[in-house]
C-alpha cells in the first residue's frame, strides 16, 4: 500500500466503499506501519470531508449508510395490517401506570402509535419510536442515550447498556430478526442480543413481537433461546407448529 498521507487516506475510503463497512481492527490489520492515533485522525478528517461516516468501532460508506436508511424506512411500509393486529393485542396488556420498553423497529413504533393516551413510564431506544410517541400527553418519556445506528434507527452502545442495567419496567417490548424453532429468536447484532438478554431480567414481562413472515424466514448469527421470553405476540397467521413449539416452552402466544 502507499505511504503518503493523501495516499492511505484515498485507500481507506476504497477500502471502506468496497467492504460497506470496516472495522478499526481491520483498518490496523490494512495498514499496519500506522498508528492507531494517526489512523483516528484520518478518520476523523475523511468523515469531515464526508468522504465515509465514522461509527462506534470503525467506519462505514456513505452509499452503505443511506442505503440502510432506504432500507428501514421500506421495512416500515411492509406488513402494515399484521403489525397493526400486533399493537392491538400488545396495549390490551397495559393499564394505567404500568412502565414498559419499546425498542426501535417498525412493530415497536406500531405499538407507540396505537398506545392509548393514559399515564405511563414509557422508555425507548429508538428514534422513531419516540417519534411516535410524542404525541402523548399523559406518558413520562424517556429516551435512551447512546449512539445512533442508521441501519435500525436506533441508540446503540455502552451507554444503552448502563442505563437499562438501572432501570425496571413491567414489560419490555421487543423485536427480533425471525423466529427459527430449533435456535429461537435472531438479532442482527452482539449488541442487540445483549440488551435483549437485560432485558429478560430488568423486565416483569419480556414480550417479544414478531409478525408471521419471520418464522424460518433466516438463521440469524445471535439469538435468544425462546424460553427466556415470557410471551410473543404475532399476528393470526402464525404457523400452528411455531406456536405449538413455544407454548411448550411455557411462552404465552397472542
């Protein structure tokens, strides 16, 4: 590789365009006669120069990032009636003053929108969840801090972490990938399965919302074993053996 400044600095955004995503780790394995400070200050000036976005533990391509951004925003569009049967059944759960999660993802911010205007403790993650939120009167928002990942529209990282850690609630609703019935439920992320793992045991009921496509629809890389959830809602099209599976796991399917 070139070692001239402009050089390396042109090579990590081919690097970064090329691979949509790069870690720090994978930046040092590149250009390993280079050193850490000065790797992060090439990243700080090519992301000022939008030439490639910094994330928490790397970089990502510009193309990558709006394209993820597209991507959360077609989600949103798809299943509009099962998600909408989904947040029917999830607010019966809730009566007045009950405190519960709402994480990011397109059935969570379903929930938010049909959420009746009485007092709640409500926290989130997510952005338009929160969005979606505002226009409570009566609901004591909190939304959580951290940093923002474009790909689910949602706070992410250590600080996430910490502030769920002191927090109880009554339920925590939560999305996932899919539903497989030999491995459970599938998260994108280490982070992602991390906070649904906190949240099993900072909740008094972990609610795992999933509408019907997702069974086996993909074998995700982390995933929750189901009996650690106390109930899943889905929408009335879920396959009976999937159903079937979780009931005997002692999951409460709506």
């Amino acid at each position: 590789m070139e070692t001239g400044l402009e050089g390396r600095r042109q090579e990590m955004v081919e690097l970064v365009n090329r691979e949509g995503e790069v870690s720090f780790n994978r930046l040092k394995e590149c250009f390993p006669n280079v050193s850490e400070v000065t790797l992060r200050k090439d990243l700080r000036f090519l992301d000022a120069g939008q030439y490639l976005i910094r994330v928490y533990g790397g970089a990502k391509s510009i193309h990558s990032t709006y394209a993820n951004v597209t991507s959360y925003y077609m989600r949103n569009n798809q299943h509009i009636e099962e998600k909408s049967q989904i947040a029917g059944k999830a607010v019966k759960l809730l009566k007045p003053y009950d405190s519960l999660y709402l994480a990011a993802g397109s059935t969570c911010c379903a929930i938010a929108q049909h959420l009746p205007d009485i007092p709640l403790r409500i926290v989130t993650s997510g952005l338009e969840t929160a969005m979606a939120l505002s226009k409570l009167k009566k609901a004591e928002i909190l939304v959580l801090g951290g940093e923002l990942d474009l790909e689910t529209m949602e706070m992410a990282g250590a600080k996430v972490i910490w502030e769920l850690e002191n927090l109880r609630m009554d339920y925590a609703f939560n999305g996932t990938l899919g539903y497989s019935l030999e491995y459970g439920f599938g998260y994108q992320s280490v982070h992602a399965l991390m906070v649904a793992r906190l949240l099993c045991k900072r909740a008094g009921k972990m609610v795992t919302v999933m509408d019907s496509s997702k069974v086996e629809s993909m074998r995700a890389l982390y995933n929750l074993e189901a009996g650690q959830v106390d109930i899943l809602i889905s929408d009335d099209r879920l396959r009976k053996d999937a159903a079937g599976r979780l009931e005997r796991q002692q999951v409460m399917v709506m």
